[in-house]
DNA sequence: GTAAACCGTACCGCAGCAGTCCTGTATTGG
DNA sequence: CCAATACAGGACTGCTGCGGTACGGTTTAC
C-alpha cells in the first residue's frame, strides 16, 4: 500500500507528455487524446494542478494549458501536493490533532517528522525531468537503485 | 495526503509501549488497556503483525506477544508491509498491470521506480527504537504530557 | 456575437477501511 | 480431564473518500 491517488498518477503521465515541449499550448481534449485518460478526469487534474502552481493555463479560443517551469524545476513532491495536498504519513502531524483521541499519551508524535522528513526529501529529489528520461521502460534494467547522487 | 492507515498508526504506539520492555510478554487486553486503542481492534492488528513476522505470539494461559526481535532490528517498512502489505506509490510496478489500460503507452513506469526506492529506502532507515527515543527530534521537544506510567 | 476553451461546483456509485463479532485452537493449572 | 485464558482466522457491516461525470459560468479570439 502506501499508494498515492490514480489521478496523480495520470498527472504525471501528462505531465511528462508536456515536459517533452515545455512551452507547447495544450488543449485538455488534446492531452486526453494523447494520454488515452478520459477527457473529464484530464480536466479535472489540468485544473487542480493550475491551482497549485504545476501548470499555467490560458483561457478563450486557442487556450490551453502549458507548464508554469522548467520540467528541471518541477519536482514530484509539489505534483503531489497539488494533487493530494500536504504529503504526512500520520494524521496527527497537520494539524488534526483533534481528531486523534489517544493524542495525549501518544509517545511516538513527533518521531514521526523524521519519517515524513526523509519521505518528503526523496520526493522533493526527483524532478518531473527525471520522469521523463530515458527509454529505460519496459522491465529492462532501470539503472539499479544505486542512483547518480541526484537526490539527497 | 500519502496518508498510511490508521491501524498502521495504533500499531506504532503499541509497538513502541512494547519496545520499552522488550522481552516481557504482553497480553492484546494489556495493550489495549495501556494505548486507549479498542480491543478488538489491538487484536487486530497483533495478529496481522504476528503474521508479518514482527511478533512472535504464545498461546494459551499466560499467553501473550513479544516482539520478534530486538526494536534497533525492527524497521519502519517491515511494520507498514505487515499491515498495508507491499510499499509502492503506483499500481503499475508492482503487478497489477493488467489494471492499468494506459499501460502501452505509458512512458513513466520504470521511472517510478527511481521514487519508490528512496521511500523504501528512507522507511528502512527508521527503527521501531528511533521511534521510542524521547521526544526530542530535530530540536523540537514535544511534552511528554504526563502520562500514568502504566505500562513500563 | 459566436465558438472554443478553461473554471467552479455539485453530484453519485463504489471500493476499501475501521471496527466488531463469532468460532476454533492451543496451553496452563487445578 | 476439565475449565479458563489467550491467540487464530474469518465473516460481516457501516461509512468515508475517491473516481468519475455533468452542468452552468466566464474568458478570449476572430
């Protein structure tokens, strides 16, 4: 488990479609087409990912959408706050603190942070231009874990 | 979001109340007395953590759990595997592909590979004794809001 | 003014989780 | 041997949240 929503997977998708000519305009019936997502959900994630400052978009006739940055600035971790918003793996961290009602003799609240620190580093790590790198697709040999000191 | 589960949450604070006698056997009404979590639902998730290999359970009168191995040797990705099962942000690597019906013209799927090992990575580096260190990571000193010492 | 495209919101069905309960099995002690 | 204790396993249910859709509004180009 542990898995993040099938719209921010798709995101991510389209994303990495448009990191392949930045400064494209993009139509949303166009990305669906091209990404075989349905148009509604396309939309919905363009819009959403709009708002958190991931994509720009241009209204009217000839509109379309294209990405607020470089694909290089773009980082995994701010596709998915966009989409999912604060990335934390236990309620108790942000903020609904009321809700957890064993809250006060729970003695492990703040070990969390380093849980969520070394969560939030990996994915701050990878860039949408990491994403759409090269034709290792398809099983063969994604260059082992052992990545090139990108991330931290 | 990338929220894990709120059993996953009880099992850390249950897990950590253990941690701090580490040899002594337990019984699910104990613990369940000792973290204000409902029996049954302590019940629970022992026996999924018994059946992850975290545990080790004996039976009958004076029965109870011990943790399996020493905390410094029990990390944080064992423990969310035996309660969510196999860690991985998307469905498409870990099996399920035959879900996935952009699957063909998906350019991103080893890529997030490269993601899903460094959150493996940062949940292994975290041991269940990291978490039952006093409450003074990063600096940041959470009170320990006086709680009974009931257990320990 | 019209058409193309984005914007916002509301709505619904369904999967998955939380939580409970029940029956079975092992072990201890009288 | 019997009874009590505690774990084992599975079935069941209510509910939240997500995926997906639809609709009406607004902006802009021609």
């Amino acid at each position: 488990m542990l898995r993040l929503n099938r719209i921010t997977d798709y995101a991510v998708v389209v994303l990495t479609q448009m990191a392949r000519e930045p400064d494209k305009l993009v139509t949303a019936p166009q990305l669906s087409q091209d990404s075989n997502v349905p148009q509604p959900t396309v939309a919905k994630l363009l819009k959403e990912l709009t708002r958190g400052g991931v994509l720009a978009s241009h209204r009217g006739v000839n509109g379309g959408y294209t990405l607020a940055r470089e694909p290089e600035a773009i980082s995994m971790l701010e596709i998915i706050i966009a989409l999912e918003g604060p990335v934390s793996l236990t309620a108790c961290v942000d903020g609904a603190e009321g809700d957890c009602e064993v809250e006060r003799l729970c003695p492990v609240r703040g070990n969390w942070d380093r849980v969520n620190g070394a969560i939030h580093d990996a994915l701050k790590g990878v860039s949408l231009a990491d994403m759409t790198s090269p034709a290792t697709m398809f099983g063969v040999s994604i260059e082992p874990r052992a990545r090139p000191a990108s991330a931290h």
